[in-house]
C-alpha cells in the first residue's frame, strides 16, 4: 500500500520514467564526487536503497553517497540538470518515505557524521548524516545535551527541520528552537548560512519547514548542562485502569516542573523479562519519563506519575542520559510497516479520554500503539510567528503508532489510524514529522494559514522549480 500521495513516487508510474542515463553522463557524475554512487548493479545498492519503515521499498535510479558538502552541491545540480527526481536523506526515519524514490536520484548524506562539540561556548556541530546516538555520544563527554529523539537511530536532519520533540522539550524547547544555525545548499546549488541576521527569511522556514528549501549539511546547535545521570524510565499500568490513568497523567501533567517530559504509551505488554508474564500479550499502560534536574530530586518530582494508580512495576530511578536515550530502541526495529498519524491537543478533556479509549478497545494488533506526548513549558514559551513551526499554545500531541510486520494487513492499521485521529480530534493540527503520509491538506493541517502563507513566499524564493519536493511539501506559490 502506498501511503504517499504528494510527491513523485506516487506520480512516477512505469509509464512516465525518465529515460535512462547515458554512460558518460554518469562517469562524469562518478568522476565529480569523493562518495560513493551506486546504481541497481552495485555491490551494496539493496542495502542503500532501504529506508527504516518497511513500507516503502523503492528502487532509485542512483544513491549518491555524499563525502561532503562538494558531494552534495554536485548532486543538486545533477539531478536538476538530468530532471531527476530528488530525495534527501539524513538518518532515514522519513514515516513518509521521503528519503528514497523510484528512478530517481537519493542524495544519501549518511556518512557526513563529523561532529564538533565546543564545551566552552556550549555549542556543537554536526554534519547532517549523524543520528541522535552520534551527537548524544559527543556532547554528553562533556555533560552536555540538546533534545533529542526518543529513538536514537533517528537521524539529527529530518528531526530538526520538522521541529523535533524529545524528553528534553519541557525544559529546553525542540531541537530547532536550539538551532543556532545551518549551512544549506540551496536549489541552484549554493551554499548559504542561515542564522541569527543572515537569510532571515530561511532561517525562520528552516525551523519547522522541513526539508523544502535545499540540503542542510551541518547544524549548529546550543547546548545545555543534562546529565550525565537523570532520574528517568518507566512505570507500567494494567490496561484495564486505563480510563483512571489517563485521568491521573492529565492531572500530573498540570503540576509537572519543566525538568520533567513524560509521554504516556496505551500498548500491549511485550514479552520482556522486566514485565511479569502474568501480562505479557496483554494491554497496560505505559507512562516514561526523565527528570533531567538534580538526580536526588528525581524520585519526588516524578512521583505523581508513578503512583496514579497500582503499578505493575516502576522501573524509574537513576540511569545515564543515553541510556534514556535509547531505552526503546529495540521496540523500534527497522523494517516494519509504520504509519504515525498525529494531532496536537488543548487537552486531555473527558471527550479525548473517552474517543483514546475506544481507539485503544480495537488496536488491530499488539504492535500498534497511542502515545499521548505532555509538552508545554519551554516549547510553549518561544513566540508562535517566531520559526516555523507555529503550533506551541497545545498541552498535548497524540501520535498514533500503527504498525504491521510486513505488508498483510497494513491497509487495515493504516485506516484504523486514520479514524483514531478523526475521534479524538478531528480538525486538529498536525506534526509534520509524525506523519506517515503528507497530502496536500495534511500539510496544511501542520501549520496556521499565517505560517502556510509565508512558508510558501520562501519555497518561491528559494526553490521556485520544487526541486525538494520529496517533503512535506510546500509548493511554491508559481505552482499552486
Ligand atoms: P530522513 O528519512 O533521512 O529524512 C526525512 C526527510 O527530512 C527527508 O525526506 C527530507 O525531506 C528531510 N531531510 C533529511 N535530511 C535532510 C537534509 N540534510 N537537508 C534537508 N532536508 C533533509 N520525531 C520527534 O519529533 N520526536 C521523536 O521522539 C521521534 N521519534 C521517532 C522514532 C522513530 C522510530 C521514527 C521512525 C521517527 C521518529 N520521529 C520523531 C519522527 C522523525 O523526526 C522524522 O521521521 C524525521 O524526518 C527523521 O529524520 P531522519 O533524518 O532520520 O529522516
């Protein structure tokens, strides 16, 4: 099933492919560029070709494996010289499928993973291939963090242009409030910084945007005192108090300091040896969370979330802040078939409870899962019109997780999914980035009309032609 109505995978059908590269115009590219370039023949191209969701098995026509910013500047102008179609990939976590095509050019950034933290000014940068394990690994050397993914195989580059929600968001803001600048590699093959007082207009769309307006090869971010021990983890609920556990997490969320972040997970009880087996197979509730002030604090301030009701097992206490980092991260394999769907919400009323539950009584299968993600705090302080991603006066995001181990049954979680964000909000904002699919309308439905009307103005600036257009586009105002 293909989910990805908005951009050329779904318009590239057999019958309208491009025609086929000459030799010598692709030993020109190969002669070009320091990276890797591989066609369907090469050694390594199955494994390059595929993205983390399982969903999107695609077969591009060439995957540049860029070595640097030279690479990278090469593959924009190859791809629109030979009208290819172009995809940008960092860590690969697009739920979309965006970072791969068919027949066409994937500009792989992967392996530009340079990292330089400065502890001095509390600063760091990052090329655009590094995931969240890579950069969580350099700057906690030096006690220092900025918020990440929950998943730390997720790439840094798609995170932070969507926004980028982490368990450091009550506290410090999304990872791009934390953006201090990038370097970009633009349409017509440019190189621009944009920054406090350079490219205006792009430094805003970059915040919250996503990957509209060219390649972004490096980041810069500030940093902040996290760790490298924070009072964290998670404690477990029987399914069957869900009702009074929702009731109780809102209550918590309503008194919870900024250091804390929480996300609470309606799921089935996977088969691990820190859960009885009593409920392995069996709905409960989860609740996760770190507090990232003083670790003797944690245990106070975390309290109200762990005794909502009787727990199954509290697995909160001391851990490293990487290890937080990536405590689910073997609940979120590579290749399954995923679609996330989400909703910001005012807040988790009597009516949103009550369409969660329903949602929860007909989870299609154990895999599938609505996480409730508290924001609020420092996120909600930064003003509206200030970046790009607009929607911050919400206490809530819901993102529903359907997944299926292969392709039976996907159609299926996929409308589950989609009736689940129409119960419990259906006119809601969305987030780009948790989204599995991004139709015109769903795009809008990520920004205010405001913030739609300017983001366009940019794209006509910056990329007039669409040539990122493998997003959650936004069509430059020529095309629309
Ligand atoms: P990629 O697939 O490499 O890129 C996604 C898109 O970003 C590309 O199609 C392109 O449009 C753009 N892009 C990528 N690199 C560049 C670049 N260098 N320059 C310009 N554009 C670029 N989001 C959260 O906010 N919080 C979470 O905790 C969180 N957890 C997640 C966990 C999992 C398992 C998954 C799959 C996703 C999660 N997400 C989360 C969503 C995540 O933010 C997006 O999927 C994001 O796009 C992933 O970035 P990436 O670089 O890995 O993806």
């Amino acid at each position: 099933m293909r989910t990805d109505s908005n951009n050329d995978n779904a318009r590239n059908a057999p019958h309208d492919r491009p025609p086929p590269l000459g030799a010598a115009t692709l030993a020109e590219l190969t002669q070009g560029v320091r990276g890797q370039l591989l066609d369907a023949g090469s050694d390594g191209y199955d494994e390059a070709r595929s993205i983390w969701n399982g969903a999107h098995d695609r077969k591009p026509a060439l995957i540049l494996r860029c070595a640097g910013v030279a690479d990278v500047i090469r593959g924009v102008q190859f791809a629109r010289s030979q009208n290819l179609s172009l995809a940008v990939r960092g860590g690969g976590h697009s739920l979309a499928g965006f970072s791969t095509n068919d027949d066409g050019l994937v500009l792989d950034c992967s392996p530009m993973k340079g990292i330089r933290v400065d502890p001095y000014t509390r600063r760091v940068v990052a090329q655009a291939g590094a995931l969240w394990q890579d950069l969580d690994h350099e700057t906690q050397a030096f006690g220092l963090a900025v918020t990440g993914g929950l998943v730390s195989t997720t790439g840094i580059a798609g995170f932070t242009l969507g926004g980028g929600i982490g368990w450091l968001v009550r506290r410090c803001g999304l990872t791009s409030d934390n953006l201090v600048g990038a370097d970009v590699v633009t349409a017509d093959g440019q190189l621009l910084h944009a920054g406090a007082g350079e490219n205006p207009d792009l430094w805003w769309a970059l915040r919250g945007g996503g990957g509209n307006f060219g390649v972004v090869t490096s980041f810069e971010y500030a940093l902040h005192d996290v760790g490298p021990t924070v009072f964290a983890g998670a404690v477990f609920y029987p399914g069957e108090h869900a009702e009074t556990i929702l009731a109780g997490y809102r209550k918590a969320c309503a008194g919870a300091p900024d250091r804390l972040t929480t996300v609470l997970n309606l799921t089935t009880a996977p088969p691990v040896p820190f859960l009885p087996e009593s409920v392995h197979g069996k709905p409960v509730v989860a609740v996760l969370g770190m507090w990232s002030g003083p670790v003797t604090d944690g245990d106070q301030h975390t309290r109200a979330f762990r005794e909502i009701g009787p727990p199954i097992t509290d697995l909160f206490g001391p851990m490293p802040y990487v290890a937080m980092q990536s405590l689910i991260d073997p609940l979120y394999p590579s290749g399954l078939h995923n679609y996330f769907r989400s909703a910001f919400l005012h807040d988790l009323d009597e009516p949103a409870i009550s369409a969660l539950l329903r949602a929860y009584a007909t989870v299609p299968n154990p895999l599938t899962e609505l996480h409730v993600h508290h924001l609020g705090g420092a996120m909600s302080r930064v003003p509206a019109g200030s970046t790009a991603f607009a929607t911050r006066d919400r206490e809530f995001i819901l993102n529903v997780v359907a997944r299926t181990p292969a392709a039976e049954g996907f159609p299926g979680v996929v409308d589950w999914a989609r009736a689940t964000t129409g119960s419990v909000a259906a006119d809601a904002a969305t987030y780009v980035n948790f989204t599995g699919e991004a139709s015109g309308d769903q795009v809008r439905a990520s920004y205010p009309g405001d913030t739609y009307d300017r983001l366009v103005a940019v794209k006509q600036r910056y990329d007039p032609a669409n040539l990122f257009r493998l997003n959650q586009n936004i069509p430059p105002s020529a095309e629309r």
